[in-house]
C-alpha cells in the first residue's frame, strides 16, 4: 500500500451534530480538479516461435509494433509433429518481438472506483486528513482512520484525547469544536455551575424560561430561555435545527423537538444524514449486471443501467448478452486452419494437422505445396513443375507428405531437358535413387545456403554451392557432375520442409554401391573391397551366416577400412583376438539393426539421440558421416560410415588386465624308489635324479576399477568408479556394483542420499523451496522440472505468483498473469512453456536430456506436460538410473542349460556355450559319453574309462601309477632294471 500526504488544512468545515462528536461534512468535488491518472504502460511479449522461414511474414497481434526485421531473433525451438511416430522433433526456430503503449485506467491521488469519486472528506483532504481512504480505481472509498478517530458510517468521531466537561448543573459546550463552558441552570453559577443563586421566584420566569444572573448585570437577576429554547427570557421559543444547513445537502431534516432533529439521506444517497454520498450501483454488485458480457452505466444517485460491452448483442436482463461469433460472421482464417473464439471481438486461426504458418495463412506439406504450385491459376509455376511432380509422386509421395523436414531441390519442366522421364519413371528402385539426388536432410534456406559451400543429398553425395557467376545468383552442382542447377526462387515454405525451384535436374551420378536384389548384404559387401575389412569381422562371427541368407531383413551400418584402421591402437588386434572375441560381438551387433529394413527417409524419423543432421544436410550416426546410403540388398539395406560405432558397454575395447606374476619352486613327479624319479623317453621309461624347477605362474587380474571376466569398466568410468563416491566390486570375481558411501546413492552413486542435498560431496542444501530438488552430484540444486508447487514458479520453485488482474488480457490464452515481488508478469499454464505472452506445449521428451531420464532410458509422454522414463530394454531402474541388466546373474542365468556356462555379452544380452563334456547350442547340453572322442588325451599305456555324465578318466594300467597322462612303474623289476 502507498502512504498519503495529508494537508495541512481541509476544505471541508467540520459541524457539531451531537455531543461529543464531530463529522465531516461531504464535499462537492470541484468540477475543474484532474480525477483520472491513468498510467501508462509499455507491453513487450514474443511472437510464437516458428521456421525462421515462415517468420519472415509473420505479423504481430493487434495493437502491436514489430521491433526486429526480417525473421526477427533466432533464440527458440519449435516441435514439428512426425505422423507416424508419436514424439515431436525439435527444430531451432526465429520469432518477433512486439511492444504495444497501453493506457492502465486509475484514478488520481483521493479518488476512487471506476467513475473516481473524491474519498470522504475531499480529495485534497482524504478522511479529513485523520485516516486513509482506499483510494484508486479498485478501491471502495472507506477510511481507514488513525489511532484518535474511528468512522461512522463514512464519516470520522473523536474517541480519545479529548478534554472532559466538568458542568455539575448546566450544559457544556462539547464537541470537537466546543469550547467546554457551561450553561448554568436556574438557581446555580460558577465555572463549573456549582454555586447556588438567590430566590428567583418574585420574577415569575415563563414557560421554556429560567432564572438566571443577568448577562448584564452580574448582582441582578433576569429570566432566560431553557437550554434547546431561543428568545428574550419572557418568550422563548423551542430550537428547530432543521431551519439550518445542519443535514447534508442531500439529506431530508426531520424535526423531532427542541433541538432535536435527524438527518435521512435522500434516495440514492448513502451516510448517516451529516454526510451522504451517492450511491453508485455499478460499485455494488456492478449494478446487478452480468459483468463477463455487459458494462454497468452510472446514470445518477441511486440509478444505472446495462448496456452490452463491445463485441456483445442481444441483452437479456439478468443473463446479459450473447457474444458475437466472429468465426461465424467475419472468419477471417485460412481455409485450412480453425478458427476459435478467445475473447470477445477476438479470434484464434490454428492450422490443422498437417499445416504450419500463423493461422491467416497455412502451408501443407512437400507434396501439397508443388501440386499447388504447379496448379495455381496465372502462378509463375502454373504447370512448369509437371515432370517433377511425377517423379516425386512415384518415389517418394509418402515420405514427402508425412515425413520430415527435408530441402527439397525442385527442377521445372526444362530442366528435365536430356533426361527420359518416362524411363526413369518404369524403374522404382532408379526413379527414388535420382529423387534423393534432389532431396537434403533438414531445412536449408538460401540464408544457409549462401554460408556454406556443400551440402549432401539423402544418397550421401556431396553438392558444391556456386556464388561467383555472372548473375549472383546461388547454383548447386553435385560431386563428380557437370551441371549446375540455378535457384529461380528459393524458400517456399511447406510444413514439412523447404523447396528450392531450380533450373536444371541434377546429374545422375552413379552411386559406389549398386543395388541388387540378388545378392545378399554379405555378398554386396564381398564385391566391394572398400570395406573389406568389416566382412572380415562379421566372418568372424557368427552374424555373417545370418546375413548370407535370404532371413531378415536387416540394415547394416558398414564402417569403411579407413575407419577401422583409425580406431584406437591395438584396438582391432585385441578385437580379433580370442579374448576379444566377446567385445568384437558386441560391437558388430551395434552396426546391425534386426528384422528391419530402415531407408534413409525413415532415419530421419527415429527418435534416437544418436541420429543427427548437420547444417549442410548430412546425417550422422553417433556423430560419424554417412558416406552412402540405403543399398538395397537381397536381405536388406547397408548404409556405410566414416567411423566406427562402438557401444557403451565395450568402452574401453582393450582389456584393463593387471596380471600378477609370481614364481615357485615344484618338484617333478618321483617315484617310491629312494631318490630317484621315473620319466618319459621317446620308447619307454627311465630312471633318473630328482629335481627342483622354478615355475612362473601367471595369475589373471583387473585392473582397479574393472571387473569381471572381460575386465569391463566400473559404473561411473574406470577413472572414477562409481562417480568417486563409492567401492566398486571389481576384480575378476567382481559384478561391478557400487557400494556407496554414507550420504550417496544410485547405480553408480550419482545421487545424495539426502533429498534435500547436492554437489558434489552432497553437502549443499538444496535452494530448490517448494518443489523436488535435483539431487544429483552435478546439479546446481534446482527444481525438477514439473515439480513446482501450485503457486510457485521459477528454476528454484521460489517465486510467489498471484493472479494481478485485469493485466491478464495481455497474457496467452494458455497463461494467466501473476504478481510476483510487485512486478506484473504473464506465466504460461502448467504444462506450457513461454514467456507467457507465447505459450506452447511442453513436450518433455524433445529436449536434449529428454526429461531428466537416464541415458539408457526412454522418455514417454503421458499427458499435457507430464511424462515418465522408462529403462530400455537390456536395463533396469526407475528411468531416471538405469543400470545394465547381467543376464548370467539372474535366477534363469540367461536361460542357459545348468551344464553350460553363461557369458555376458551386452546389457540384457548373454551367449551360452556348453560345458567341456557336453554338447548342444548352450540352451540344450547333453553329455559326450564315447571315450573314444577322448583318447587322444589320454597316455597310449591308459585307457579312457567313462565314470558319469560328461565326466571321464584316462586310467593307468596295472602296475603303473599316475593320472593317466603321467606314469611311474610301481614294479621291483622296472626300477631293478632300470638301475
């Protein structure tokens, strides 16, 4: 609230209506005097964000200026919705910002209500300066009085310091402006009225009278009128106050006796008769008007009316009016966008699914968009676009209409000039091989593509962009061809992309791989020794039998010889090796996609972290650059890459061994002869000396922070085990699990124990106030996102918000305005995000982070702004942590037969491999119960002797000791005749 300076003198004379008590009087508001201050207001909000390209013709809303140029600010992303998934892409967008001067009506400093009426006493003088009156164009006009004052009715009386009469017979002078005298009665004088008077009988006072000292003469006695009486002692006269201006000039005087007397405020008017002011009904219950369609006009004291508010028809008392449907009316919408009514005189276009731009003007997809151009009557491309049309129809009609964004290079009629469009149309396979000649993963808008010099189409080849012609004009030529296509008109906005019409088609370049429906993936690969070295790998394993066959499909991920020659050192040694055996699987299964045959269109749909766009068009996988893509074979596709692929779950490829050497000191095998031993010669047995060897053993171990078998890496990094904040079980006998320490938690000890602690040593406490800190380690504290308290907004979930209105008005129609530490400011509504001027739906799974969720964890939307992360398959968790599931340590151990041994592959993935003895695929195991397919471990004097399942016994004969590999005669004539 804002303090008043009171004057020092008030316009309004205070009158004595009671004893005791003082009031203001109403004043009459001086006709010349300011009463409204209205306030002027600079609203700055953002327009909605969109393609760059379709910003150019964006507009701002009614009202509103336009401060940036062209496309405005690039500081924002828009989600454009893919049909046959159920996610949105993210996509960096540009949006205006618009400033618009509002004048906030409010009243002047003692004024009030939206008529602004002065307060009580005056608007020089709010409260007779004794009080604050609530004031402003929200206020209703009552005092607030000081300490020494209370109101009555709207008016002020003195309750505290005043000075007591002290009249013991007589009346006192009281009052705010008395003077405390007394008026004596007959028979008494004084000060104080104490003092009794000599006989007044013998003047024989009249009715009304009394006797009393003379006022002009002390020693004399006089007749006087009785207090409430006026006259000259001998005929007196009862008071009628009504006789003067005692009542408020809008108030009736009735006489109730001498000197007696009320004042009742006229109809229309309110007080207590001293002071009435006019009663306003449209301050009352707004004059019983509906206030969502009518406005409520003061037509005097007392007296109103209802008239419909501006947009409105048809008033109906005690319903108000009928909204007038603009959308029925005046739809001032594009055909294919719907128009919704949000305020009064206000709509909203929205185009339909399908369709982008601001609602007055929606563009349709790829295909739609060369139709119409192709069709649109006296259109500078009326049918000049007929041949491309056709081709892209055939190839490619689908994908251009449901999948997206994608540039799109568009040549006309003419351009097609030397090619059989005809032939090129009988052959599928060739006719969408040319189209990707002419289409470019993502937007490429001409602002793009004069700042930078090649580009890829969807085949993987490069383009080369020519600025230094003659006419300046932008032209596109593709590696290893001779035209050059030029940009006639560039950046037709579609809702899926962008075309380009360009003067010649480009060049059918041949691609590295030709496709065939013949061979399978492993023979493609076969005829091409560019990538020699990967068929190598898959020969390796068993995966290359799999992909000779006619199964699938599948689609491969072909790294080339130069890439696998550039991994790490060693690293394709150790692969190919027996121990790397495992890991080398692992890595081939991650270029190859199962029972699916993905194409290049389709990849740009997959909502996955490891497929991007680069600026110039090309698709990286995990960062790697396509160099060709979708070869079709007889089983499937291959896509090759200039880099490797390599899981997670592999990293580091090369083991982490710290083997441990030791030596010891082991005597060969003796006989029971003193001193002398029996070995080996080519033909038979000796005798010789004992003796004493020094043998090294190698005993296998990790390395710290490794563990298993594989030595595979800790949660956390091997640098770092369990995020340093915890004991992993490493070791070769270890699972990898982290023990945390006090205070940590999660599967590698990423998060406080404490839910209200983070940093790294979990001893901050969390700032987040009334939401769910973000309690791992590498937070900073705040709020999880959606966690926020009703009422509370802001990264920390700090910041107070109440509703401010009527400033809503200039808010979103999906956000409300809220004060928050004084300031007016529009917030989106849950589920919505903006500055609040420009509200979109929160899509939670769009973001770089989907959703908080685990990197091995999927981000699923449920509802408006809400979503749940979900571990993916081969994990296990909340979504959140997601640690890799060990098939071999669950109860089923993989699945494996219990005469097998379980080896762990890849999260949620296991081989199993029987048992020495048995025989099978792992699954199934049975025993190798012929010695015969053992005989030749045994020594030729033992025999192979089966004891049980899967278990046998090389078996010394008689007269020979050993463990039928070894043997020492235990006969007297073998050591006789030997010595």
């Amino acid at each position: 609230t804002s303090s008043l300076n009171f004057s020092p003198t008030s316009l309004c004379p205070l009158v004595l209506v009671l004893p005791g008590s003082a009031f203001l009087k109403s004043c009459s508001p001086d006709p010349g005097a300011k009463k409204r201050c209205d306030e002027k207001l600079l609203v700055t909000m953002k327009t909605e964000c969109q393609s760059c390209f379709l910003n150019l013709e964006m507009d701002c809303p009614a009202g509103y200026m336009k401060i940036t140029n062209g496309s405005g600010i690039r500081d924002c992303r828009y989600y454009l919705a893919i049909e046959i998934k159920t996610y949105t892409l993210s996509l960096p967008g540009c949006r205006h910002i618009c400033t618009k001067e509002f004048q906030q009506p409010e009243c002047c400093q003692g004024y009030w209500g939206p008529d602004c009426m002065a307060c009580p006493g005056g608007a020089t003088s709010p409260c007779n300066n004794r009080g604050r009156c609530s004031q402003g164009i929200n206020g209703d006009g009552t005092c607030a009085c000081q300490n020494s004052f209370q109101t009555h009715g709207d008016l002020l009386k003195l309750i505290h310091f005043c000075t007591v009469c002290s009249c013991i017979h007589g009346t006192c002078n009281s009052g705010i402006t008395g003077d405390g005298r007394c008026t004596c009665f007959s028979g008494y004088k004084g000060i104080n009225c104490d003092e009794p008077l000599p006989s007044c009988e013998a003047l024989q006072c009249p009715e009304n009278s009394r006797c009393s000292t003379s006022p002009d003469d002390e020693t004399n006695l006089a007749c006087a009128c009785l207090p409430n009486y006026q006259g000259d002692g001998k005929t007196c006269e009862p008071i009628n106050p009504c006789s003067k201006a005692v009542c408020d000039p809008s108030a009736y005087c009735i006489y109730l006796g001498p000197n007696r007397h009320k004042c009742t405020c006229q109809e229309g008017y309110r007080g207590d008769g001293q002071v009435c002011l006019p009663i306003d009904p449209c301050q009352g219950r707004y004059g019983n008007c509906p206030a969502q369609s009518t406005i409520c006009k003061y037509d005097g004291p007392g007296k109103s009316h209802c008239e419909c508010k501006e947009h409105y028809r048809n008033f109906v008392p005690g319903k108000g009016c009928h909204m007038t449907d603009i959308c029925v009316t005046n739809n001032t919408c594009h055909k294919n966008a719907k128009c919704t009514m949000v305020a009064p005189g206000q709509i909203t276009c929205t185009c339909q699914k399908g369709y982008v731009g601001n609602g007055f003007i929606c563009y349709g997809n790829i295909m739609e968009r060369i139709r119409d151009l192709n069709t649109e009557l006296e259109g500078q491309w009326q049918g000049k676009l007929t041949s491309a049309l056709s081709l892209m129809e055939y190839a490619y009609e689908w994908a251009l209409s449901s999948l997206g964004p994608l540039t799109v290079l568009l040549p006309t009629n003419k351009g097609f000039r030397g090619i059989n469009i005809k032939d090129l149309l009988s052959n599928k396979e060739k006719a969408q091989y040319f189209a990707k000649l002419h289409i470019i993963a993502g937007q490429l808008g001409t602002n793009d593509l004069n700042n930078t010099n090649t580009i890829y189409t969807l085949t993987g080849k490069s383009g080369e962009i020519l600025k230094g012609d003659k006419d300046n004009q932008l032209k596109i030529r593709l590696q290893g061809g001779k035209k050059k296509g030029k940009i006639l008109q560039g950046d037709v906005i579609a809702s899926n992309g962008i075309l380009h019409i360009i003067d010649k088609a480009m060049e059918n370049v041949e691609p590295t791989f030709e496709n065939t429906k013949e061979e399978t993936i492993m023979s493609v690969l076969r005829d091409n020794g560019k990538y020699s070295r990967f068929r190598s790998l898959l020969e390796k394993t068993t995966l290359a039998f799999a992909l000779e066959q006619n199964g699938g499909p599948y689609t491969v991920f072909v790294p080339s010889n130069n890439a696998l020659d550039n991994m790490q050192d060693g690293a394709l040694d150790y692969l190919l090796s027996a121990e790397g055996s495992r890991k080398l699987l692992e890595l081939i299964r991650y270029h190859i996609i199962s029972y699916t045959q993905v194409s290049e269109i389709d990849l740009l749909s997959y909502p996955t972290n490891t497929l991007h766009i680069s600026r110039k068009g090309q698709i990286l996988v995990n960062g790697e650059e396509m160099e060709e893509t979708d070869i079709i074979a007889k089983n499937g596709r291959i896509y090759t890459l200039a880099g490797v692929l390599t899981p997670p779950s592999i990293v580091p490829i090369l083991p982490h061994r710290c083997d441990e050497e030791r030596s010891e000191i082991k005597m060969v095998r003796k006989s029971l002869s003193k001193g002398r031993c029996v070995y080996e010669t080519l033909s038979n047995l000796a005798t010789g000396c004992a003796r004493y060897c020094n043998v090294t053993i190698k005993e296998p171990k990790c390395c710290k922070g490794f563990y298993g078998s594989d030595c595979s890496q800790c949660p956390g990094g091997f640098s770092k085990p369990c995020s340093g904040n915890g004991q992993c079980m490493d070791g070769m006998k270890g699972n990898g699990t982290c023990i945390c320490a006090d205070g940590f938690q999660g599967s590698h000890c990423q998060f406080c124990s404490d839910s209200d602690k983070y940093g790294p040593r979990c001893d901050k406490k969390c700032p987040c106030m009334y939401g769910k800190c973000n309690n791992r380690i590498d937070s900073e504290g705040g709020c999880l996102p959606g966690s926020c308290r009703s009422g509370y907004i802001g990264k920390f979930c700090d910041k107070h918000v109440i509703p401010c209105q009527p400033f809503v008005q200039f808010c979103h129609a999906q956000a409300t305005c809220q004060l928050s530490d004084g300031i007016r400011r529009c917030v989106c509504n849950p589920g919505y995000e903006g500055d609040g001027t420009t509200c979109s739906e929160v899509d939670p799974c769009a973001t770089l982070i989907p959703g908080g969720c685990d990197i091995n964890a999927e981000c699923i939307k449920t509802s408006l702004g809400t979503h749940t992360c979900i571990c993916q398959p081969g994990w296990s968790g909340d979504g959140r942590d997601c640690s890799a599931i060990n098939n071999c340590l669950l109860p089923n151990r993989g699945g494996c037969h219990d005469n097998a041994t379980c080896m762990y592959v890849g999260p949620g993935q296991n081989d199993c491999e029987c048992k020495e003895g048995f025989r099978g695929n792992g699954i199934e195991c049975e025993p190798i119960n012929s010695c015969l397919n053992q005989n030749g471990k045994c020594h030729h004097l033992a025999t192979c002797q089966f004891v049980s399942s899967g278990v046998w016994s090389c078996v010394c004969p008689k007269g020979y000791e050993g463990d039928g590999t070894i043997y020492q005669s235990s006969l007297p004539h073998v050591q006789t005749s030997v010595s």
